[in-house]
C-alpha cells in the first residue's frame, strides 16, 4: 500500500510533542506526501514546516494503512517562526484533531523509544 501521509513523534523529558492547528485542533506533525517525494523527505519538510526545527535521528517506526509513523528527536532551529504553536504533553490534551484512540495507538508505537533528555534538546517556545 503506497503512502500518502507522514506522521512524526518526538518527545522530550518523557512529554511528546504536538502542534496546534486552529482549523482543527492539537495534532502530531505530519502531512501528505507531495508527488516526486519519498516518506522520509515529506517527513522532514512537514517537521520543519510545522515546528521550525529539524528533526534529528528521524527513523521509520511503523506503516498503518496510508500513513507511516516516525520518531525523531528535535533538532536545531530551522527556520525563525513555525507554522503552528507548539506544546509539549505528558497526557493527550482534550481538543485532538482526529480520534483520541487513533493518537493512543500512535503514542503505544513509541513508548519503548529512548525520550530526549534536556541536555539533548533545546526547549522551544511557542510562536
């Protein structure tokens, strides 16, 4: 089954982190992935897109139906203002844009990954 779709997981200190789109709500980034382009590339361009960092050691964890999930620790600075606001979550926030079962499944499919630690990373603020 070809994929259509990207879905990336990143976390920090044992919170993931998710981006708020205001036409629907919180979600993962991710999106569709553009004709002439791989899984991966589409994964790296929506991260930057979405979030204004780089995803780092980015790695394929999963193919569900037309999408494939990946995890990848943040990365530096990419560009000066993200698409989306940002929030990190111990817990899945209330407003989701798609199923709260759907994000679950997700979520138990990186649960056994090493968390980026605080030294690792660089905490980023809300645009």
């Amino acid at each position: 089954m070809k994929p259509r779709y990207t879905i990336i997981v990143c976390y920090k200190n044992k919170e993931f982190l998710m981006v708020y789109n205001p036409e629907r709500a919180w979600e993962f980034p991710g999106g569709k992935i553009k004709q002439k382009e791989t899984a991966r590339q589409a994964a790296e361009r929506e991260f930057i897109e979405e979030t204004g960092y780089k995803p780092k050691n980015l790695k394929k964890i999963k193919q569900k139906n037309h999408g494939i999930i990946y995890y990848s620790e943040l990365g530096g600075r990419k560009t000066k203002k993200s698409e989306y606001t940002l929030g990190y979550f111990k817990k899945l926030p209330k407003k989701l844009s798609f199923s709260t079962k759907e994000y679950k499944e997700i979520l138990k499919t990186t649960e056994n990954l090493p968390k980026q630690t605080k030294k690792q990373t660089q905490t980023p603020k809300n645009n």
